[in-house]
C-alpha cells in the first residue's frame, strides 16, 4: 500500500465522449478513500502554469453524460521541452502533488515516458482517445461514441445519395489509425474502406467503381480515414472524377463531429472502470502503468510498452471480410 494523499488528474490531447465520466470515478473514488484529489486544467499545459485546483464530489455532479471535459485539454509543445518539464514539476511540488491521473491517447503518453525518464512521481494512464490506437486496451474512451456518430452520419448521407444516385467519399477521423474507418464503414455497409495501415490500390478501388456502375448499382459508398496514402475525400473524389467524368461524385468530411456529443453507455461504463482501477492502482502502489480493459478484465500495461511504435495491429480476418462482404 502507498502513502499518497494528493492526486492530480488531467486531460490531455483530443478530447474524447467519455472523459468527464472517467475525471468522476477518479475524484469519487478517491474522495471515498480520504484522498485529495486536484483537477489540473489544459492537460500538461495547465500543470507548467499550475493552473490547479482542489476537487470536492459536488465538482463531478451531473457531467456521466457530457461530452468535453470540464478540465479542458490542450497539445502543450512547451511539455515537449525540458523547461517545460522542470516548470511542471515544480509546481507539482508547490502543490504538494504525489501522483497522477494522466487521461489521453498516444500523445499523452509519449508526453509521460519522456516526462519520467527525468521525473519520479507515481503516475497511472487512462485510455482516452476516440482513434483507439493505443496497446494494452480493447477499447479507448470515446471510441464506441465516434464510432457511433460515424454511423449516424453516414446512414443519412446514403439515404441522400440513394435520392441522387450519387457515389459519396465520406473522411471520417482516426489520426493514423484505421479503425474507426472500418468499423463504421462495415455498420453502414460501404462498398469501400480505404486505411492507412494498408496499401491503397486506388486502381482495385476504381475498377469496382465501374463494375458497378456497369452491372448498374447506382449508389457507392467509400469511407476513407484522414490520411490514407491518397489523401482524404477531397482527393479520393478528385481521382475517381478525373476517371469517370460522367459521375456525379460528392466529398463529404465528418470532422470534430466526431469528438463531441453525449457520450455512448459503454463509454461511460468503461470510463468509470478504468477511473475507478487508476485510483486503485495508485493506493496499491502500482505506477508508471496505463489500465486498460482486455477480454473484459482490467490490465496495466507499463507506459513504455503503450508508446511503443507499430504496438497495435489492424485484425486481417476484418479485412478479409470486408471484401467479401462487399462484393
Ligand atoms: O486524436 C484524436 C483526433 O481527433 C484524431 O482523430 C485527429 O487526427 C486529431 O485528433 C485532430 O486533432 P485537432 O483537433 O487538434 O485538429
């Protein structure tokens, strides 16, 4: 068991649908455990400027449901730096800080490994980032909602492409990840998933086109992740216009939609667990881990291991499916 007292808790990177459920059960768990918990505004930013305040229960009323988090986020660069750095500890130390509660994705825990080659202060991660490009976790908060807002969008944009007899690219998020290309492509049932882990054979892509425009399937629809080897929509649509003129093409980009709303049930469930596990981990004497949630058991994965490049790998038997699924 450890002697902490203090917590701090942050969000950093994106936002994602789900993080004030997760900022609730970190300061509710430890409010049940006699712990002071302390927010820090802006992620890394907030805590270089110690922008930090003491959270009571009564803070984290009525926000399981909010979309944002009300501890705001930021991609502080000065964190990258090693003033930064030695500017956020010190006021760590001024705020008699022990340990922390560091919520993000991928950045977020680049930003903690480095901060801790040079700093000792026991830390646990929580997953949050709707791309889901993290190791040591199924799912990362905010993925199931983005996922779902994808799907919502895309299932209107077909009802107006049937209308119009148009082909639709639609971009949807994912930084460099691939997944929530395919698993709102594979709900809505599009022709074609195009991700950035794989090759895209842009001429596989345009022969389908035109098979189906010959066997007379009017509506197509291809969801495409920013930053595939051709672009986004814009690019996509470009190249299929300049090959088939006579098709009426649109682009459509979902964007920071995709960050925002309510979040999803299972967000807010997973957000609570691994909330709940932080602060726990943290009384056990477990640091410089991230939790995370495999085959439905919580798990902690150290941080170098979450950082590691090329850790997490798209599924081939989901891509397989999709081409034939697709036919
Ligand atoms: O990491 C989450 C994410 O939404 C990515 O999917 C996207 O590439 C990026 O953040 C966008 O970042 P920003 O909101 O800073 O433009």
């Amino acid at each position: 068991m450890s002697s902490i007292k203090n917590i701090g808790v942050l969000t950093s990177g994106g936002d994602s649908p789900g993080m004030n459920a997760a900022i609730r059960a970190v300061v509710r768990t430890g409010v049940y455990h006699d712990l002071e918990i302390f927010g820090i505004r802006r992620g890394y930013q907030g805590m270089i400027e110690g922008d930090i305040f003491k959270m009571q229960t009564t803070d984290v009323s009525n926000i399981i449901q909010r979309g944002g988090t009300i501890l705001k986020t930021a991609r502080s660069k000065e964190f990258m730096t090693n003033a930064g750095m030695e500017k956020a500890y010190a006021q760590l130390k001024k705020h008699n800080i022990e340990a922390l509660v560091l919520i993000g994705g991928d950045g977020t825990f680049r930003g903690a490994a480095h901060f801790f080659e040079n700093y000792t202060i026991p830390a646990v991660g929580i997953p949050g980032t709707i791309d889901k490009d993290l190791v040591g976790t199924d799912f990362t908060i905010g993925f199931d909602t983005a996922v779902n807002t994808a799907v919502e969008a895309i299932d209107k944009i077909r009802d107006t492409a049937e209308a119009h007899d148009r082909l639709f690219v639609v971009e949807v998020m994912g930084r460099d990840a691939g997944y929530i290309a395919i698993n709102s492509g594979i709900a809505c049932g599009a022709e074609d998933i195009l991700i950035p882990e794989q090759i895209t054979d842009i001429n596989e892509v345009l022969a389908r086109i035109d098979y189906d425009e010959r066997r007379k399937k009017t509506v197509h629809i291809i969801v495409v992740a920013e930053h595939d080897d051709y672009g986004g929509a814009k690019e996509v649509k470009d190249i299929i216009t300049s090959r088939f003129p006579s098709l009426d093409v649109r682009a459509c980009v979902l964007g920071h939609i995709q960050r925002g709303g309510a979040p999803s049930y299972s967000d807010r469930v997973l957000a609570s667990r691994l909330g709940f596990a932080a602060v726990n981990a943290l009384i056990a004497g477990t640091t410089q881990v991230m939790t995370g949630i495999i085959n439905g058991k919580v798990v902690y994965t150290p941080f170098k291991e979450i950082v590691k490049d090329g850790g997490y790998a798209i599924d081939n038997d989901m891509l397989e499916m999709i081409r034939v699924l697709s036919v």
